[in-house]
C-alpha cells in the first residue's frame, strides 16, 4: 500500500487519525488532559500534535470565557480533528494556550503497552467552540 508519514512518531503508543491513520501526537508524552469535553463529547488536551495543518484564527466564546482559536486539520486526510488555542483572553486559561484538542472519536488509538491513564490527572474542562 506504501503509506506515507509526515511525521512517525517514535514510541509504542500514540494517537492517529481515524480515517487516514496519520500520526498525530504521542499517547503519554503529549497529553496533557483526558479529561476535556467539547459539545460532541470527550476530547483530550495535547501539548504537541504533528501531520495537521491549521485554519485562520477566530474568536470563540466558549464556557471558559473568550479564546483566540484555529481549526485543526489532519494534513493527509484534511478531516478537522479539534482545535488550537492561541490566546486565552481569561488568566485562569493561559495553561491552554498553545496547547491542541483533538475530539477523541475523531482519532484512534494504538496502544501496544499497559498506559495508566490515571496516572496523569489533568484540568478537567468543558469547552464548546
Ligand atoms: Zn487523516
């Protein structure tokens, strides 16, 4: 089939897209929360993802307050995964900025070893863009 990655991220559990299994992000490195929300359900907070391509920033009021976002892309497939934020305008939300969330039944994950997901407990949020 001779599929091509941008990026192979090293490690043996990581996150990829659903539909064109790109790597997106590592599974404990990069997360930062699993505990983020968006309208359509659970979405995890990420600290670094690769393979996307993002769109034009925009002002969204979402239940944290006002945020500067982009649209976030996988840059294979184009599907959009979640979302950037740039600039958090409340203090209380800087933590965020620069950081990514991808709504989680949008990726998939390839875990070949034991990840304890409670070991890394995270701001629990709930944000609609
Ligand atoms: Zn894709």
């Amino acid at each position: 089939m001779g599929r091509v990655f941008l990026v192979e991220l090293e490690g043996s559990s990581f996150y990829k897209c659903r539909f064109c299994h790109s790597h997106l992000a590592l599974a404990g490195a990069n997360v930062l929360s699993w505990s983020f929300n968006c309208r359509r359900g659970r979405a995890y907070l990420f600290s670094k993802v690769v393979n996307i391509t993002v769109g034009p920033q925009e002002e969204k009021l979402m239940i944290t307050g006002m945020h500067t976002v982009e649209d976030v892309f996988c840059c294979c497939c184009g599907q959009i995964l979640g979302w950037k934020y740039v600039f958090a305008h409340d203090k209380n939300q800087k933590y965020k900025e620069g950081k990514f969330v991808l709504e989680r039944w949008r990726i998939e994950e390839e875990v070949s070893e034991e990840v304890n997901f409670d070991a890394r407990p995270g701001p629990i949020d709930v944000d609609t863009p």
